[in-house]
C-alpha cells in the first residue's frame, strides 16, 4: 500500500499504457479510430483541383439504351468517341469477361486495336482463395482483347467495419502482381495499402453521362488530357460500395477517390513501435501532470490534454499528411485521470463523501429520535416562532405540530415575556444553556407548570434554539406532597417539629429585634397508659381527638403543631400577658375535660402545659422550645395547669433529662445493681426474706436514688425492661443463694405502671420459666396509688400473678388513700407499713396506735405484716410487740450487693436469735 502510494504514479502510467496498448492490439479501439478518422475528413472536406472524368452508365443512359448489358457496339462506339477527344488515359470498369455475339465482340476489338493512346485499362478481378481450390480465379477480359488493352485489379478489402477503407496498389496472385488503377506508373510500394482521403469531395470530379458522350452532345474539349473513368453509376446496375461519409459511392467513384489521394500525396502513419513508444511517454506525462491534484483541477487538465491530441492530430494531417492515432493516447490519457481522480478521492473525497452519508444516516436517526421523543422538542428561530414541533410538543401544547410551526413560542409559555432581554434580539437568547420552569398555556385546557431547557444552534447563517419542554405537573404535586409530609404530622396533619422550628427560625431570624412570641408545650398525661394499654389504634384515635380540639379551641389564634407522641405545641405571635397565657392555657385544659369515647371506652386525658416567651426567655429557637419543655415538667410536678418559663426550677428538670437518657444506655449496658436488704422474722429471729432495691451508680452524678430514675423510667416506655431487668436478676441471685442452701425469698417492687400492663403477667410466667424458679420464692411489692389508675384492670393482672404462685405484698401501706375495703378482694399477702409511720410513732402516740391497729386489721384479713424503717433497737422491740411478722431496716442491715447480703445472713442466722429474746423481752416489759 506504501508501494503504490510512493510510487502511483508511474504505476499509474504504465496501468494507463499497458490498458491502451493491450486495447489496440486487440482491434477494440478500430471502430473509435474510424470513427476519428471519419470525423477528421468530415471536417476536411473539400475540392480539389482534378482531372479525373467520370462517364457514368447512369439511370438517363440505362433509360435511353434500354436493355442491359448492352451490345458491345456502344462500347466499340464510346472509344471512338473518346478517341476523338485525345483524353490522357482511359479506364474502363466494365466486365468483358464473358463472350458476347461474334460482331460486337469484334467491332470492340477493333475499337481496342484501333485506339492510339496510352492502352485502355480494363477491370480483372480475383475470386478468394477457397478451402478446395488453392489457386484464386482470376476473372479478366475476353483474350482478344488482351494484347490491346492493360489490366488493373479491381478487388476490394473492406475495413473491420465493413467500409471501403483503402485501395491496395496492387495484388500479387500466383506470383504474377496485377496493379490496380491507382498506380499507373507502379510508382507506390508494391501491395501497398493506400488510405482513401475521404475529405477529397467526389463533386471534385466531372461528370459526364455515357449517353450524352455516346451520342456527340459533349465537345472534345471536355476530355482531352483527362483521366477518364468509365462505370456504373446507376444504382440498379449494383456496383455501389459502402463509404465512410457518403454511406455508399458507385465503385468507380471510389477508384476515382483512391486515385486522387495518392496524387493528393502520401499519407502517412507513424509505424507501430514508434506508436507503442509514443504512447508510454504520454502515460508518464499525463500521470506525472495529474497526480495527487484536486480532481476538478485534473478535469480541466483532461479537457486541455484532449484538446491538444486532437489539434494534433488534425495538425499533423492537415500539416503533413501524417494519420496520427488518436484513441489510444486518449485511451490512455482518460485511463490515467480516472485513476488519479480515485487516488484523490481515496485520499480526500471518499472520506467527505462517507462523512457525507453518515451525516445522513445520523440526521436521520436524529430525527427519528426527536420524532418518537416523549419529551416536547421544539426549534424556535431568533424572532421567538417554532420552526419545528414534534408530536409530543403537539400533545404538550394541545395543538397540531403544522399549527404550531410558525407561532410565536410567547403564545404557549407566556411567562417567557418576562426572561426576554431587550437589549439581545434573540427571544430566547437570555435563557440559552439553562434550564427553568414557567407555565405553559395549552390551546385547550388547563395551564400547567413546565421545566424548559434552551440550548442555541448554529445553522448555516441562521440562529436557532432548541427548547425541550417537560411537563411537570406532576413532579410539582410529588413535590408538594413531600413538602407537606415533611413538615406535616401523618396522623393528625398538623404542622410537625420541622415546620414548628421552620417557623420559629423564620419568626426569630429577624434582624434586629426577634418578634415577640408565646410558645405553649402541651404534654398529655396518661396517655402512655392509654397508649400501652387500650392499643395503638385506640391511641392514634385519641391523639386525633386531641388535635381536633386544640384546633377548634386555638384557631387563626396560633399554630398547633405535632411535635412528638403526646407531645403538642402552640405558637402565639405578639407579646402575651401571663393572663393572657394562663387564659390560652385554661381554653386548653378545658378542652379535654369531657372524656374522649374511642371503641366505646370513655378516656380521660389530662394536660400539662409549659410556656417560654421570646425574648424574655431566649431568641433562639431550640433553647425557646426547651424552656417550653422544662416549664411543663414543671407543671407535670407540680401537678398545675400550665407554668411559665422558671430558670430556678430549670436546674432539676435538664438533670431529669440528661438522666433520662443515661438511663437507657445504662439499663442496656448492664451499669445497675440490684442491692438486697434483709428482713427479718420478729418470731424466729432469722432472716428468711430480702427486698431487691435498685442501685445506680453514675459516673459523674455518684449514686443515684431509684426515686428519681424509677419515676423517669416510669415517665417513658423504659420501665418495662427496667423492672424485667430487676426481676431477671433477683431470680438468678436467689437461684445462686438456693444452690448455697440459702432458702430465702425475694421481694422485688413492681411500679404502678406494670399494673396497667396485660401483657406483664405472661413476661413474668416466662422469666420464672427461664429462671427455673419456684414461684413461691418470689414477691412483688405493689402500691396502693398503683391500684388506682383503672382498679378493675389492675385487680385482673393481680389475679394473673396469683395464678402463678407469686406472692404480693403491698407496699408503703397508709401512705396513699388507704382504703382496707379493697384489700379483702385482693389476693394478697402481706402489708408493708410506710416507714414514716414507724419513724413518728417514736414520737406521737396516734402514729402508735394506727401501728398498732394496722396488725390487728391485717391479721384479720389474714395477711402478714411488714415494718419498714426499723432504724433502732426500741423500734424492733415495739413493732415485734405489736405483733408485726418482719422488720425491715438500717437497724439490721441496709441493702447490700447480693454475695455479701449471703454472707450477712449466714452469719445472721447462725448466731443467737437475738430477735426472739428481744421479742420476749418486750412481751414481759410491756405485760
Ligand atoms: P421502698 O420500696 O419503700 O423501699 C424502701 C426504701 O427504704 C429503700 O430506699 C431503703 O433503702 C429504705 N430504707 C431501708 N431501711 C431504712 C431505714 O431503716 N430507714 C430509712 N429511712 N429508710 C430505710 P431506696 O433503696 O432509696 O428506695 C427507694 C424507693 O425506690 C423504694 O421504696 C421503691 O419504691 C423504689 N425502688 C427501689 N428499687 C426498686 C425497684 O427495683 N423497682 C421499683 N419499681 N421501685 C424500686
Ligand atoms: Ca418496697
Ligand atoms: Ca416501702
């Protein structure tokens, strides 16, 4: 390939030559040489100057002699005629082969004998040498006649084309060479082959009808010193030959032509060696003149380069009577442009042409891309009209595309008025390259949001811009629906936290001076009861309830938001008056006083409320929405309505919400103990029970009393793994104890809220399950005010974990609304008298005697009697005194870890009953 680039074009030259060369030799460029030929004399036509007679045996002699072939006396008659003008020589081409009468015959000999000039000359005429006969027949005049007259071949050869051509100027038969009429005087090469110039015009010669010369009408003067040739002329008579030019002659008119041409003088044709030569160096010119140049420039060299061969070959015959070949130098010259144009289109036009008809099969499918888009394409020119719409633009834009090509873009997306710069010309020019939404008006139906994306493009001279318009009605209303679940409560649809804190940030983010504001934070009490009890559903009902009503009772007044479970909000803009506030607070309250009735139950919510004012409190909204918080604890405490922002009151309640969640993270790591403090039997003096008490240490805070974590765990939903913690763990320490052949029993404090808890007693069944644990080993301390919440419900679960052998006992009795009435239906135990009773009695004798009574009533009932709080060795002999069962306190042993509570009541037991001594010592003191 690097060969024939290098090299191309002299391989190129030789390709051109070999093709032209191998052309002629095979005879495929003769018809186009011919025709050269042809056109050549066409154009050379001409007169000359002749003394050439031609007597014609034309259709007027035929018609005035009748019969043919006539009686030879004409003949005989003619020559004397002739004889009379003294022409230069006489040539007459009439076959006079055959014998005709004996008195014709012999007036024509005479006439032959008698004539006195050059010899007439008479036709001869070989047959072609056949298959058979070796030997060619000679055909020639009578033998009498023979020693008067000169014989001139008269075959003829025809050209490939079947055109008389040429005349030979002779034939040599059997060794013997007959001349032909054009060389008289045996003056060319013998069997020569004499071109016939068929620009000689045969109006060149004279004319002249045998019968007019016959009958005397034509003077002698006419033919003297003329060559006069005497023949058919008439075409019936049939000797007509086939010509180039004048398609056919009579044949003697040929003669006539071939004869003049040699007197004309000799045409010549380069011999065929110097031809092939020629024709190689005018390959290598052409190649070495048109190669690797631009094809059109190469065109015009090719029209030059015919141009010249053809000059040149009418030069040089005009000039010298040389017969140049023409085709084969035009042969090559074509031959090598064509190849030369390939190579250049190889190089340059091919790639452009194959780029060309790529551009085409990509416009295509551009278009096709555009055409099946779903997308609205428009193309609008630089005056704002659509010059092309696809059909989804026609959907768009509810309008046929053929409609909307040519309107201004304006009439469907009017907003763009509004984009247009006026100082650009271009409608769209501002929004090129971007993408923006605006509304768009279709031409029938509702207007709707569209995103628009511009892009410019460059076409010939003209500008235009692309417009692909997107319907987004939908993305907005999907983003519209985000926009109102991200800041909306699913459950209630009021404004949630973020839209709470999106508006206080807004409210207070003013420059300057924060607008002055109330913001009230509602807590529902109770409702993790009703939550945890009655089910989420009967919840989510009550919180829609809730909300409702807030909404009826606050208005336009301000905005309620949902800001957590039972946990609500109001903003009030302006500056409140505390009257105004507690006024707000009352409507609230209020509200909820008639109990809501979900699933036929009717619930009771109560409400709790925390103000914070901006900016007496704080500008910011977090620490607003915390003091709001700190506030309703507050009120929760202190069991009020509402409160207002205190910063004293705020120290304890950021601790009971710091604790709240170090609770969580200490429950789940494990970082509580569970402490044991022993009872003791007043009757046998030995320890044969313990109370589990929890023990926090923090890391920070030091010990941390379970009042506090217990009442924040009870406050969320963390008092459930709190209390199967502690149960868990009481079990296995008493499994521990068990299997060290320590037989005592534990009495765990359950909080009020597991009371409320339908599911707790089946939690319970299967701790002691999994703690292979006796039941009876196993008592929970309940309080009175944990019976109040919903007594019926609590008694059921109490019911339940009697059913599973657990004892209970209840807890801090009289300190609460002691009422002995439901003791009796309840399945208890034991009765823990609240210490402050046992730590008064030492000072007030009431206090003594409810001591005392509370045995007595108890015992009735049936149950045993526990005192808390025994702090003294007098309290231990007055509470035995009494009749109380246990003692429970400092005075024996605080709460300690479980091994070393073992250890202390190994010890405890194996020593002297010191209990009994000193019950026997009060029974004789006491009497
Ligand atoms: P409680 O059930 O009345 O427990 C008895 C409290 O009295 C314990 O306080 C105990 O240390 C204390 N105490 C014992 N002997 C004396 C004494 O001689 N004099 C005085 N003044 N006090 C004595 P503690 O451990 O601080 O527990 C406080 C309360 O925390 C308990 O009162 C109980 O209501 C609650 N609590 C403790 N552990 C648990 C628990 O595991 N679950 C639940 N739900 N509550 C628990
Ligand atoms: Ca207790
Ligand atoms: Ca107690």
């Amino acid at each position: 390939m690097r060969l024939v680039r290098r090299h191309g074009w002299w391989i190129t030259a030789f390709a051109a030559f070999a093709l032209a060369a191998l052309c002629r030799a095979v005879g495929l460029l003769q018809t186009l040489e011919f025709a050269a030929a042809d056109a050549r004399a066409g154009l050379f036509a001409r007169q000359v100057e002749s003394d050439i007679v031609i007597v014609g045996i034309d259709a007027k002699s035929l018609a005035a002699l009748e019969r043919w072939p006539w009686p030879r006396r004409h003949h005989a008659d003619l020559i004397a005629r002739l004889s009379g003008a003294a022409p230069r020589r006489v040539f007459l081409d009439i076959d006079f082969s055959s014998q005709s009468n004996a008195l014709d015959d012999a007036l024509l000999e005479s006439a032959f004998r008698d004539w006195s000039g050059e010899p007439i000359v008479l036709p001869a005429f070989f047959q072609a040498v056949t298959a058979s006969d070796s030997t060619p027949q000679l055909t020639r005049p009578l033998e009498r006649f023979l020693p008067h007259v000169q014989l001139a071949a008269v075959n003829r050869r025809p050209g490939a084309d079947g055109l008389e051509r040429a005349w030979r100027s002779s034939w040599t038969v059997a060794g013997q060479r007959y001349r032909s009429v054009i060389d008289p005087e045996a003056s060319l090469p013998p069997d020569s082959e004499v071109p016939i110039d068929f620009s000689i015009s045969p109006a060149s010669f004279a004319y002249i009808s045998y019968v007019d010369l016959l009958d005397g009408r034509v003077p002698p003067a006419a033919l003297a010193g003329k060559t006069v040739f005497v023949g058919a002329t008439a075409v019936e008579l049939g000797d007509m030959v086939p010509v180039p030019l004048h398609r056919s002659l009579p044949g003697v008119v040929v003669q006539a032509l071939a004869l003049e041409s040699v007197r004309a003088g000799p045409q010549r044709s380069l011999p065929g060696w110097l031809t092939l030569l020629a024709m190689a160096g005018w390959a290598l010119l052409c190649a070495a003149s048109l190669r690797a140049r631009s094809w059109r420039r190469n065109a015009t060299v090719l029209a030059g380069v015919l141009t010249l061969i053809a000059a040149a070959s009418l030069y040089s015959y005009a000039a010298h009577r040389l017969l140049l070949e023409t085709v084969p130098f035009v042969l090559a010259t074509i031959a090598v442009f064509l190849v030369s144009t390939l190579r250049f289109l190889d190089q340059q036009t091919w790639r452009a042409v194959t780029y060309a008809l790529g551009m085409r099969r990509r416009d295509a499918l551009l278009r096709s891309i555009v055409h099946s888009s779903t997308d609205c394409i428009v193309c609008v020119d630089e005056a704002g009209l659509i010059q092309t719409a696809n059909p989804a633009a026609a959907r768009l834009f509810a309008c046929p595309a053929n409609e909307l090509v040519g309107a201004p873009i304006l009439r469907y997306m009017p907003g763009l008025a509004a984009a247009i710069d006026s100082s650009r010309p271009d409608v769209l020019a501002a929004l090129d390259g971007g993408i923006s939404e605006w509304d768009a008006r279709p031409a029938a139906g509702e207007v709707f949001p569209v995103e628009l994306a511009v892009g410019r493009v460059r076409l010939h001279s003209e500008r235009l811009y692309t417009a692909i318009v997107r319907d987004i009605s939908e993305r907005k209303a999907q983003q519209r629906r985000l926009e109102h679940q991200a800041t909306h409560d699913s459950l209630t649809q009021l404004p949630n936290r973020a839209a709470l804190m999106q508006r206080l940030d807004t409210a207070l983010a003013v420059d300057g001076a924060p607008q002055p504001l109330a913001l009230l934070m509602l807590d529902l009490c109770r409702f993790k009861e009703v939550n945890d009890t009655l089910g989420h559903d009967v919840g989510d009902q009550v919180l829609r309830e809730v909300a409702r009503r807030f909404q009826q009772t606050v208005g336009a007044q301000g905005l309620i938001a949902r800001i957590g479970g039972d946990e609500f909000t109001v903003l009030i803009d302006g500056q409140e008056t505390r009257a105004a506030i507690a006024m707000t607070a009352q409507r609230l309250n209020d509200c909820l006083r008639k109990p809501i009735d979900v699933a036929g139950i009717s619930i009771e919510v109560g409400l709790s409320i925390g103000v914070a004012q901006s900016p007496r409190d704080s500008a910011d909204p977090q620490t607003l929405l915390k003091h709001a918080d700190v506030a309703m604890y507050v009120a929760k405490r202190r069991g009020t309505p509402f409160e207002c922002y205190d910063a004293e009151s705020d120290e304890n309640t950021v601790r009971r919400l710091a604790l709240g969640s170090e609770l969580r993270t200490a429950i789940r790591d494990g970082a509580l103990e569970l402490h044991y403090q022993p009872q003791v039997n007043f009757r046998t003096g030995r320890v044969e029970s313990v109370e589990a008490l929890l023990r926090w240490s923090h890391p920070t805070l030091g010990q941390v009393s379970p009042t506090e974590f217990v009442a924040i765990a009870e406050a969320t939903d963390m008092i459930r793994p709190l209390t199967e913690w502690t149960l868990g763990q009481a079990l296995s320490d008493n499994r521990e104890w068990r299997r060290r052949g320590l037989d005592i029993r534990v009495a765990a404090n359950l909080s009020a809220r597991l009371l409320q808890d339908t599911v707790f007693p089946e939690r319970l069944r299967v701790l002691l399950a999994s703690a292979q644990a006796d039941a009876a080993s196993l008592e929970l301390e309940i309080t009175e005010s944990a019976m109040m919440l919903d007594p019926a419900r609590a008694l059921r679960i109490i019911q339940e974990i009697d059913r599973l052998g657990v004892l209970i006992a209840i807890d801090d009795f009289g300190s609460g609304y002691s009422s002995l009435g439901y003791l009796r239906d309840l399945p208890v135990h034991a009765l823990k008298l609240d210490k402050s009773f046992v730590q008064s009695m030492r000072s007030c004798a009431d206090d003594r005697v409810i001591v005392e009574s509370t045995v007595q009533m108890a015992h009735a009932l049936r149950m045993q009697v526990v005192a808390e709080g025994v702090e003294s060795e007098w309290d231990a002999r007055f509470l035995a005194a009494a009749g109380y069962d246990f003692g429970q306190g400092y005075h024996f042993s605080a709460a300690l870890p479980a091994a070393a509570c073992a250890e202390w009541i190994a010890r405890f037991n194996d020593a002297e009953p010191r209990v009994s001594r000193t019950l026997k010592h009060v029974r004789a003191s006491g009497g």
